[in-house]
C-alpha cells in the first residue's frame, strides 16, 4: 500500500509498541502526517521535538475510551492504527 501523502492516527502512540511502530514506519513510508494520540502530553512533546521524526508528527491528547474525542482525532485521518 502506498501511504504517501496519507494521514495517519496512531492511537496509544507514546507506548511501547505505538512509538516503535512510528519509528519503523518511517523507514519505509513517507506519509504526510503522523498524528499521535496518547494521554501524556509529554512523552508527545517528546516524540513531536524528537528530530528523527523530521516534522511529520503531531499530537492530540485524549484517551481512546472517549469515543468523541477519538473521533475528533479522527476527522481528516486516512488510516487508524
């Protein structure tokens, strides 16, 4: 599948497996945008600052339990992890 010029939610993204799956996404896609979606602010101003994400990522905060932020989070998103 070709993600180029796609937008992409990773729900959970500052965990273990959202965050190592972004990393080696990137490796061999080039998708217009990351959005990450996790609870902790930091840990997403972490990942957004991290240079070796080159720009591509940005955050919303929420939990995916509240089903209307999710789908907020969701609006204008090709493809949900």
């Amino acid at each position: 599948m070709d993600y180029t010029n796609k937008i992409i939610l990773v729900t959970g993204a500052t965990g273990s497996f959202g965050s190592n799956f972004i990393r080696h996404f990137l490796k061999s896609h080039a998708p217009k945008r990351i959005r990450i979606y996790s609870r902790d602010e930091h840990k997403q101003a972490d990942l957004i600052n991290d240079e070796y994400y080159g720009g591509v990522l940005d955050g919303f905060i929420g939990d995916v339990r509240d089903k209307d932020r999710l789908r907020r989070a969701m609006t204008g998103v090709d493809i949900v992890i």
